[in-house]
C-alpha cells in the first residue's frame, strides 16, 4: 500500500474509533493489573462478586485482543509484523527478564 493510501486510511472515522478504542482498551488491562498487584488476583470488585480480579484481567486482555485483529482486518496493522514483533519481545525477554527462568535457578 502506497504512504498516500495508508495517510487516507488513516483518518477515516473508522480506523480512528479503532484506535481510540484500543487505546481504551489498554488502559483498562493497566487499570486490571493494577487491581490484581494491589489486592489480589481473587478479590473482586464489590459491585461484581462473580468476577474475579484475574477473571476481569482474561476479559480486558481479550477485549484488547480484539481490537488488535480489529486493526488487522482493517488492514492498518500487519499480522506478519505484529507477530515478528511478538517473537523479538519473546526472545528479548528470555535474555533480559526473569519470565522465562526456572524458580530454582540462581541468577
């Protein structure tokens, strides 16, 4: 696609409510996060009993999710290079994080 169809595409109402709620989207996996490091992936909000912290993580995370392949089927993102971007992380964090370590291995 030439730079001049990705800047049209770019501003239709379309791909920017995508984006805004993508955007929304991930603020509200921060927000479910933030919940869970702070009191505990199985309390729950008072007003939704039913739900857990790590349950309201699993719906945001595929709420966000789906506004990724959202914007790939709109055609704004790669699924190609969203998945060579998914591999780097992988791999970046297998060097520079403790993600992937054995608990019983020494650092």
């Amino acid at each position: 696609m030439l730079n001049s169809q990705i800047n049209e595409l770019m501003q239709t109402q379309q791909v920017q409510e995508a984006l805004d709620i993508l955007q929304e989207e991930a603020a509200e996996v921060i927000q479910a996060v933030s919940k869970i490091r702070r009191f505990g992936w199985d309390n729950y909000h008072p007003s939704t009993p039913e739900q857990h912290n790590l349950e309201h993580l699993e719906e945001e995370l595929g709420d966000m999710q789906a506004m990724i392949e959202i914007l790939m089927e709109l055609g704004i993102v790669s699924w190609g290079n969203v998945t060579v971007a998914k591999r780097a992380k992988i791999e970046k964090l297998k060097k520079w994080s403790n993600i992937f370590k054995n608990p019983d291995q020494s650092a």
